[in-house]
C-alpha cells in the first residue's frame, strides 16, 4: 500500500480542518467533531516485516492522541473529539474481513454518535 501519512502530516492536515474559518462561516452553530479512528487486526498485511498496510495498533493510537491534542490547542468550543474507543478498541480484533466491526457493534458506537450529536 501507499505510505502512512507520517504523524506530522496526519497534524498538519487535521490542524488545518480544524482552522479553517470557512468551515465555521457555513453556520453560526455549526460544531465540528473529530472522531477516534478505528483499530485493525493484526493480519498478514499488517503483521508481517515490511508491512503493506501501516494501519498497526501503534499508529492508530498516535493519530488518535494527535487528534485529541489538536482540539485542546485549538481552544474552540465549536471543536470536539468524538472518542468512540471504548466501545471498539476492545473488540478491535473481530473486523471479520480485518477492517469493518461487526454490524453489533457497529450499531452500537451509531448509537453513541447519535446521543452525544443529538442529546449531549
């Protein structure tokens, strides 16, 4: 596969999204949510010495953390993190075609999407 964004490009590019003043023109209520990124089992693409795919645990957590570092600096309350990991980081490893979740619990992280969009 093509290389990983390196962890300074991935907080470029978010930082970036996450400034730009266009975005926040669209609507004066507009709130923009950066949500976790989801983890991939470890298979043969992932696991073996050169991987092809770079999408490791490791990696995964980096752009997370980048993720939540890039919206406290950003120091807006239209700017949140949407972490859904503790619903699937333990069950990261049940992806049957080693990416997608299971529909269970794919339905269930919607759910919290849609409380904290709708209710929170």
């Amino acid at each position: 596969g093509e290389a990983p964004y390196s962890l300074k490009q991935w907080r470029d590019e978010m930082t970036s999204v996450v400034t730009n003043e266009e975005i926040f023109k669209i609507d004066g209520e507009i709130k923009l949510f950066l949500r976790s990124i989801h983890h991939n089992p470890i298979g043969i693409t992932i696991g073996k010495c050169q991987p092809s795919n770079w999408r490791s645990p490791p990696v995964i957590d980096s752009y997370n953390m980048i993720l939540k570092k890039i919206v406290l600096d950003s120091n807006n309350s239209r700017v949140d993190y949407l972490d859904t990991t503790f619903i699937t980081k333990p069950v990261w490893d049940t992806a049957y075609d080693w990416c997608h979740l299971p529909l269970k619990v794919s339905s269930v992280e919607a759910l919290y999407i849609a409380y904290v969009l709708l209710v929170d």
